[in-house]
C-alpha cells in the first residue's frame, strides 16, 4: 500500500463583479483554498509523516494531508 502526501494553500481571488484591479489589489476579492494537490507517494508511512512535518515547517501558511493512494 502506497500513502500520498498532499498539499493545498490559501489564494486571493477577485470576487468584484467588474473585475476591477488597481495595483495588483482587487476592489473585493476573497482567500480560498485551492484544491489537492499530490506532491509525491511514499511506501513508508513514517517516512511520508515525517515529510510533512518537514514541510509544514518550511510552509506553514500551506496544508498537508497523507492518504492511501492506488498503486
């Protein structure tokens, strides 16, 4: 059995109905979570967990998720 490590972060997005962007900063906009995303699968479960921690120091503004993934 295969575990994945995933990922996921926080992105801005325009929610003005004009579209409207003065300098980069939207008139309203909102932070949303992009969808998963594999970074790489593991044989290891303690390997993969030990990845992600590794990672989610490195990144802590970003989630990380481990599951089964078919092999």
């Amino acid at each position: 059995m295969k575990h994945g490590l995933f990922v996921r972060k926080k992105i801005e997005v325009n929610t003005d109905p004009q579209r409207r962007c003065y300098n980069g900063c939207h008139f309203s906009s909102e932070m949303v979570w992009t969808g998963w995303t594999l970074i790489c699968p593991y044989t290891e479960l303690a390997v993969a967990k030990d990845t992600m921690e590794s990672f989610q120091k490195i990144n802590p503004s970003r989630e990380y998720k481990i599951e089964e993934v078919e092999e």
